[in-house]
C-alpha cells in the first residue's frame, strides 16, 4: 500500500461549502503528496445561491455558473472534484446516490472523510449530509453490499466548522494548521464572485482559530517551528489509536 | 530542548491507581526513551485497602505496604514514583499540596500529563483529583505563581480509564496499543498481592479495548505492522493542534 | 410593514394540541392584534381519538368531530384554522405536505412559530412534526425555493410544552404569562368533550406554571403590574438579538 | 390475565445480535414461564456476513446459513423465532414492516421489549431499529391503528448492550443477574461458527458486567442469595412506575 | 438480616424539603415495616422562613419554630427526625458534619437513601446536599474510615423532585404510587403553617405525577389492583441490579 | 420604582475581563442611563499579568498597574468600578467575600447581572467566579441573610464570551447589538497597553458576533433600523417571563 497514492475525501452538501470550511485542509493534503477528491451532492442551486436568483438567472444557469467556480476553486486548491447533483432544500438522498457514495469510498479508500457537522438547525442538508456520509462508510464496510470494490477500511470522519458553531454543538478537538497554504485558500474563496463579505469573514475565522490552536499547545509556534498564524477547526467522530498518545 | 530527556506524568489519587488504570503507558513511554513521574496523592489507605483493615493493621502498616507495593510497580515499569500523602476518603487538597503539585509540573516540564475521570459517583477522590490536577495545570501556566521554575506550557491531559465508565460519562477518544508492554504491566499488577482478582479483570479489560482499538482502525494490525491485542482507553481534554488531522 | 397586521403560526400534529399547549399565547397573541394561523397537518384520528373508535365512530365520522371541535375552539382563541389531513400514527411527511407549509409561511411570514418539541418518545408525530416545521421554515428562505411569494425572514421558533416535559428533554426558557386570557383557554379546552379529564389538568398545568414564572422574575407581580396566576411554558430555538438583553 | 402465559419481545436488527447481546434474559425468561418471542428484522447477510462472502456463498445460501444457526440458537435459549426479511446495510424500514411489528405487538402483548440503543455511529441498522421498535410501540398503543388485535398498554423498553458502549451513549441502568443460565447463553453463542472469536469476547464481557453488577449491590451475592457471575447490561427507557422505590 | 427492622434515610437540607418532597415515600415504607429516619441538615432558618423574619422572630426563635413543624410532621408520617443545625444559606459542610453523616449511615444501614437533586440553580443548599450525601455514603463503605460501625454497603440513592424540575435538569426515572398514603402526607404538609399556598401546590403536583405514572404503564391502574391517583417522582442514581428487568 | 435609577452589575474575576467580554453592554446600558456597576474579584495579577512579571514589576506595582488601566477604561465605558482584591490563580472565595458580593447585591438591585461562563478549563478563576455569583444571588434573595439592605429579587443572569467558547459549553442565546458604542469598547480596549494583540481578536469578535446576529433575525438591520455590525454574545441563565414571547 505504500507505493500507492494516499487519498483523502471531502463530502460537501453544497458546491462552495468546501472551499470556506476545509479549503485549508485540501490544499495542506495536498502539497503532502495525497490526491483529494471533494465531492459535491448538490450545487446549492436553491438555497445558496439567492444573488444569482435576484439576477434572474434560470435553474440551469445558476448550476453552470456554481459548478464553474467550484471547479477553478478546487484545481485552485489542488482537489480533483465531481459533482452529483443530487437537489438541494432539501438533498435528496436516494438509493442512487448512496451506490454513488459507497462506491466512491471503496474506489478510492480514502484516509480521511471531511464532512459537515451532524447538527445545523440553520442548514437541514449539512445535517443530512453528515448523517448520509456517516452512513456510507459503514455501508462500504459491508462485503455483502453490491460493488466492483473491495470493503473498505475504518477512516476516521472529521466534521469541518458550521457557520454558527455553538448553535450546531459543533465542539472542535481538532485544530488544523494551514498557514502554509492559506494564501490558496484565499484565492479559492475569491472564485466565490457573488459572496465578496465571506472572503474576509472566513479569513478572519482562519487567524481566531490560529490564535486558539497557539492557545491549546501554548505557543504560538508549532512544532516544526513555524508560527501558526491560520487554521481550521475540526471535530473528530471516532477514537485515535496509536502506539503514542496524541 | 531536543537535548532533554522528555517527561510523562501520572498523577494518581491513590497509590495503586496508575497501575490498573496507565501501567500500559508508562512502560511504552519508558521505552520510548521518556522520563515517567508516577504522583500518588495518597496511599489509598483508607479507602482502597479494606483486606489490611481486616487483618488488623494500623493505619503506618498499612501505608508502608501500599508503598511498597506501589514501588515495586513502579520499578517494574520504569517509572519514578512520588508519594504526597495528602490522605484519602476524603482527599485532602490544600494550599500546600498544590504548590507541591504546580511545582511538579513547572520543575519536569511534562509534555502529557495522565489522572483520572471528571465525573466518578463510586468515588470522589477520583474526581476531586482529576479537577485538581486540571487546575494545578492553569496554575502552573501564570507567570505570577511564585516558584523557582519557569512556567508550564499546555501540556495535553488524558483521563485513564474508570472502574464502570459508562457511570462515569467516560467516553474513551484515544486507544493506546499497549501489547508490547503488556506483560510488564501485568507483572507490575501482581505486585498488588491484596487484589488478586483484579489482575485477571484487568488483562481482560484490556484484550477488550484492543479489540475495540482494532475496530476503530478496521484492522487488528496497527500502522507500524504488530498485532493489536492489548489497549489502554482515555479520554483526550484539549483539542490536537497540529500540520495533519490525526 | 407596520401597517401590515402581524401574524404568529401555530404548526400541531394533531387537531387538539395546539388547544392544551398554546391555547393561551393564541389568545394573547389576537388580543394584541395579530392574525394567528393554526395549522393542523392531522386530525388525531387514528391516534388521539381512542374514545370516538370505541364508540364505533368511522374513520370520516371522526375526523369530521374532530375537525368541529378544533375549529369551535380556534373560533374561541381567535384563530384562522387550517387542516391538511396529512394522516396521523405515523404523520405522514410528503413533498406535497411541505410545499403547503413553506408556501403557507411565506404567505403569511409570521414573527413566530409555534410547534412541539424536538422530542418526544411517547408519540414520534410531535417530533416529526418539530422537525418539519424547523426544515419548512430554512426552505422557505431559500430564493431558488419555487413559491409564488417572497422568501421567509428568520422568525424565531417556539416548541410548546408535551405532556411529560422531563422525558422529552424539554426545558422552559420562555414563560408566556397567560393570566388575561385564561378564562378563554379554558373554555377553548371545553370544546374537547371527549377529553373532560384534561380541562383540569391543563388549568392546574398552567397554575403551576405560572408560580414558576413568578419565582423567575421574583414576584407573582408582573412589570405590567397584574398578577401572574397562570403561563405557559416555551423553549425558544435561536438566539435573540436586540438592543437591550432580555 | 393472571391465567395466560406472559411474553418479553426481543427485536433485533441481525439475526445474531440478539445472542450476543440477549441471549441470557431470552434463557432467563424462559425459565420464569414466559413465551419469549425473537424478531429479527434481517439475516445480516450483507453486513454481518463477512467470511461467509469471503467463501464466495451466495446471497440465499448466507440467509439460509444464518436463519439456520439463529433458529438453533432460539431453540437452546427457549425462545420463538421469526425472520421478517427486510434486508440489512442498511436495513429497510417499510409500511408494511410496520404493519407486522404493530401487529406483533398487539397480538403477542410483551411485558417487556428488547433491542438495539438509539445510537451506533458503527452500524446505521441498530439506531434505526431501535427508532423504529420505539416507535411501533406507541402506533400499537392507538384505538385507530387497523389491526385485528386490541391495543397495547405501555411495555418498558430496554436497550441491550452494542459493541462499543461509550461510542454508542450507552448508558446501562439496568444489570441482569444471568449466571442461572449462562452455561445456555455460551451454548447458543457456539452456535456461531463462523465467529469463534466472539464466544470469548461476550462471555469476558458477562464476567466483567458481574463484577460491575455485584459493586452496584456492595456485594457479589444476590439478593436470593446466590453469587453473580455474569451479568448482561440493559438501558431502561421509561420510568418505573410502583408502590415500592425499585 | 431478615430479623432485623430495614431503614430509609432521608436527608434534607432544610427542615421542610423532606415533606413536600418525600412525604409520600416516607408513610409509605413506614407502612411497610420500615424504620425511617429524616435527617435535616438545617432547619432553612435563614433562607426559607422569610414570613418569620418579617415577622420579627429571632433566629433562635425560627430555629425552635421549624424544628417543632417537622417534629409534627415527621410524626404524621411515622419517621424519626434528627437536626443537625449546621446552618443554612449557605450550608456549612464540615469534617464534623460528615463524621455524622457517614455514622448515620453505617449504624443503620439504610437499604435507600433520598436526598436532593444534584443541580438546582435556585438553591444551593440543594445541591451541595445532594453531593454531600452522595460522597458520605462512599465514605461509610471504606473499611478505613474511623468508625465504630460496620462499613455501609451500597444503597440506591433517589433524588426527589425540585421546584423547578426541568431548571434542575431532574428527570424523573422512578414514580412512586402514594394514593394509599396522600392523607397523610397532605396532613403532614398542613404542619408548615406558614406556606399554605403550598399544600395545594404540592397535592396538585402529585395528581400530575400520578397521571403520568399511569401513563407510563399504560393504566392509571397499578398492578396489585389499585387506583393511581398521586405519585411521587424521583431520580435514581446507580443502576438496578436483579434477576429480573424491573 | 420608576424614579430610581436602575443599575446592571459586572462581576469580572480579574480586572479586565469586563472590558473584552461586555464593554458594549456596559457602554449601551450606561447610554440607556442604567448605573452600571463593575465589580473586580481580583487584578488578574497572578495569572493575566505575563508582560508585567517578565519586565520585573513587583506584586504591588502590577496590581497597582491593573487597577489604573481598568479604571480608566471603566471610565470610558461609563461604569463605577470597585475592587476587592480577593487574590487570582486562584481565585480566594471566602465568607468575608460572599458578604461583600451579597450586600453589593442587595444595596443596588441590579436588574441584571453579567459575569463568566459556568465552565472555563483554560481558567478555573473564570469557572469559580460563575457559580460564587450565582450562589451569592440566592443567597442575597434570603430574608434571614445578615444585611443592612433588604433582600434581591430575581435579577436575569448572562454569562458573557469565554476566550473558547465551545470548550467551556458556552452556547449563546442572546447577541446584543453594541454597534452604538463599538468605538467606545475600543477605546477601553485600548487602555490595556500590554495586550494590543487582543484588541484586534476583540474587534474581530465582535464583527462576527454581528454578522451572526443579523443572521439569526434574517437581516443586518435591527428593529429600530440600523445595522448590526457588532455584536456581543451572552447566555441567558434564567428563563425569561412576559406577557410576549421574546
């Protein structure tokens, strides 16, 4: 296994969710050798996309325009990225797209599984979303579940930070550090043309959450001895294990 | 720093404790080449050592057996042990014990620090104690707190394991593969000759929690290529802070 | 807007609930000049109508009953009452059902809703029911939502009290003081011939409540300057905003 | 009702799991006189399954496998079984098993109602069944649910124990003295084969609840007198209700 | 044992909570054969005798006052009384304080103990009760604790129901039928002159926690035939442990 | 009541806490003409005095110091500010302190009190702070407490932001909009000379406390029309009680 290309997976329930929420985390994966595949179930056509929608642009239009400037941001970023267009408000969850889903763990066996949040009063297709992908990777687990693939393994699922984190009981125990790469991030939010206020909004989040990671190893300098100066907040579902304890 | 032998400390309410509950841990980080400080705030005399009472020993003999076997244990596993004999059932916190306590931590710098549950209604002790060594740490951090020791950083804490977790809202979030030490902690365990049928409850224990480990990785191998047959569970206290999500 | 009457919503599983649990804000609420819309998505039939079937009612006769005395009772508070007979024992949730309801909170755009808690394990329609109303309410502010009206604001959302309060994890953080209205709720209550036995429990409910409310602020005296004697108990779901904390 | 034999329902997700997890309260029972009735909603053919897969059997053969070893397993421990063939990974929950689960019910008026906890972030088929036991229950309590039986009273539910219970929020306030009958429960776990590994795990796991059960008492001897040796661990979801504090 | 007279001990915190609270549970076991012991901590002289106060009484006064109603009361209801002055508002937790606690209960070995909620925003007297008790009975098992008596053995402990239920976070697992014996508890009640809007309070609290008893099993009938018309609430602690599931 | 002032009260465990974490409300509620009270449990001279220490002040100078700069920014957000050097790290309650916080208490009646979150692991002195408020509360509503003053009603209690907030369960549920008085919050900011790198991370805050509050009423423009641009955030303790639900 270890000739092979490593793989981390991101589970987004609309097409910009990504970008905001772990853009730090695919562009850091992937200067570390990993191929990243994002994949988006929907793209937000409905319910975020309300600028394109006053501008009076048609269904199809809206798509086209989300999909394209989730591709520039993703090749930003380095991710390769595939769209499923399941509806969004509300997803549409069907035995189709969960085949789709399993099949695209077990292809790809992917080390990581970044989703959204299990709660987000605000947001009822992120709640789907986690709860579907937590789902998929049981059912990937399966050897009797119909695939080409073989099962899949036991990768740990990070839940990435909600727009109101308090509110969805998203409580982190993960700070990523992503000052290496937020220059990327940045830029991959800019393709975001229609949503100029979240740039600088989660912009800012990135350095709060740098300063807490600082804060949680008592320095601000981290271990390989830069300063941590951005990061993403992350909120681990299943035990660690190791021959140390991190 | 690279220079400097690096530090783990136990700190353990009552002297037998760290045995049943981290002697996997001790050892593997012995052998990982660290310095391991094993606190025992008390002997355990009163309350976990009802066998010597019915034999008839004072309160000095019964204190000196605990000791003593608490030493043995300790040498087993590589440890250096340090007894408080602040008194148990109740503990008795005060002023002194915890500039003893915040010393300790400013003086051998730990990068981990290992003690017991928050919550434990089968015995306050346990809980008392994990709330003081929680606070001792902040102490340890403030510039203000008058020692002859530079301050704390932010070092990670662990609870270890309780007698009945679930009772204790335990909820294990790190498994540490402990096989290859495990016959040193046995042998550590049968130091304590009172508790005999505690021996076997722990290996058992701890098969259990390797099977459990291996679950959570999807494979009972581990990432360096050992079987996983034996494990330790704790609780993590602070997020991890780092260039990877582990 | 301010010339416009506001509107309050009131969404109930079954025909009945809204009676017991939100008689009085109804009444309060048209005492204040609001429009108050209640919407029944079920009659009960199946589920809250033991009496009517041992009586050998069909299930039209009963519904038909039920859909009488809700409506006599709405008349009495002072509410517009609408049915929408989704079916009860389960609540049957559909793409048809809640294209009604977000199209009806987009008409109407109330400042507040009304429905049952997040959970309840005596009855799974009052949670459905909780759960759709929260869903509706992000779809219909959502722009790319078909609708002939305009998008949803962020009405806050209230859950009324279920019949055991402490087993549906539901914790009062709102006290309606219902004092000036009371008489009508009761007499609203009384048009549930089939359920006499509760008139009495719901009146010494709302006593109850309302010496809980008096303890909160410190007196029975409201700021208005009347007595407290009777409220009804409310878990608000979002945060509130304001100039002044309240 | 003194007359007729009394009945405890257990209703498991996979045919297996009510061995591991009740096979002591299933003999238990049997020996105080009552019917025990085992309802397995799926085979685990696709989930549960996996040497048989490995072995390259074929979907029906591995049902056929499983029925036939769980029926074997039923007979030892004294229960009744029957397979309602809904499919695992995931499990599909339909009106129609609805419709047979209410009925189930009805018919069959169980004291008492095993299955699965309402959370398993490891298997989607436990939660959901457990949800859906839960809320069968309360449809079979309604007048106007059609069936040809006459309605249920208020059986308490319990959770039975999943494989990781921290992980699951699975907290036991119940423990079952099985030691009477265990030397069945070991029997019927051996009629297993193909899980070998597992006949050790849950006897260890009985031991250790027996340990946990005797200091929940401050003794190993049982009220009647005689020494717990194993336990199975149960979650109770409603309140007691009696002229005693139980 | 089976000689011997068993014991409930009831600890209240101030000298009125045991009978609006537990007043039922005691006439209960004292009907059945039971010796119960209250014991009151204070006499609440300070912070629950405001009528007094502005009456212009002395606190020796109060005192004398308080103690002689609960005399009464716990006459009425069959228990022995002991008060222990240690002053409320707040209560006085001392090394004396638990020295006569933990005697308590090693010489009369209560089968259970009931006290108060572990959370009461209202009250911390309350609170502090509740994790005093609960830390003096795990004290009373330690064979090292001085004492004359035997070690205590490991009693359930049952909170009994706040003011304000769901602010206390007390959810209620156990109702206890007090219909045999309300007469007497509502008589016991009448003893607390000064607090008549109590006993109606208190009577209608227990008609609601009667009805919902009912529900709970499905009848307001209870198993040995009789009628529930008041129940009491209450919060267990520890698990059950037994032959059967109760 | 009407002619007398009203007055809200600060309790801030060192002596700037009260100015990151409420300065808007201090500086709104003193433009509404509320006599804003600021109560100094200690100076934070231990424990939030880092820069102080390393530059070799003595104990003295650095209380000395902290006073200065809270005055003054006391000063500029408008509020009386009072000392009671009660010692930090930790955080030294004690009777003679309860009885100033109680008088304090009653003399003025605050309408409301602000003060920290009840859980805080990165700072026991905030934790403390929190529950001695809250007992003193109660304790300061007591008839038979010894005071000149008479008793307190039932002031509404808010728990301003932790540095963490989802490490210590702080969940706000009430943003206040302090984009009136945002300049003055930075400008007392800035009287913290040894801290500039807060006053940024403050004002960020603050700018997303605003966004969120827009976000939960559906507009960036308040009720009284103007923009929400900062915001603090508080969590309400108590539940609230009107004749609207708010």
């Amino acid at each position: 296994m270890s000739n092979k290309q490593k793989t981390i997976t991101v589970v987004s329930a609309h097409s910009a969710d990504f970008i905001w929420r772990s853009g730090g985390a695919i562009a850091l994966y992937h200067d570390l050798g990993y191929q990243v595949r994002v994949i988006c179930l929907s793209f937000g056509e409905r319910g975020e996309s309300a600028r394109l929608w006053k501008d009076g642009k048609t269904l199809e239009e809206i798509k086209a325009k989300r999909r394209a400037e989730s591709e520039e941001a993703a090749r930003i970023l380095g991710a390769e990225i595939r769209f499923l267009d399941a509806g969004d408000y509300p997803l549409q969850i069907t035995k189709e797209l969960q085949d789709i889903v399993v099949n695209e763990f077990r292809e790809h066996q992917p080390e990581i599984i970044l989703t959204h949040s299990l709660e987000d009063p605000y947001n009822f297709d992120h709640k789907r979303t986690a709860e579907f992908v937590l789902e998929c990777r049981v059912l990937a687990q399966a050897e009797g579940y119909p695939s080409e693939h073989g099962i899949l393994g036991a990768p740990q699922v990070f839940s990435f930070e909600p727009h109101q984190p308090e509110q969805c009981d998203f409580k982190p125990n993960a700070f990523l550090d992503i000052s290496s790469v937020f220059d990327r991030k940045r830029k991959a939010m800019e393709c975001m043309n229609a949503q100029e206020h979240l740039w600088e909004y989660y912009s800012e989040l990135a350095k709060r959450r740098g300063m807490q990671a600082g804060r949680n190893i008592g320095s601000a300098i981290s271990l390989s001895g830069s300063k941590i100066t951005y990061a993403e907040a992350y909120q681990r579902h299943f035990p660690t294990v190791g021959g140390t304890l991190v």
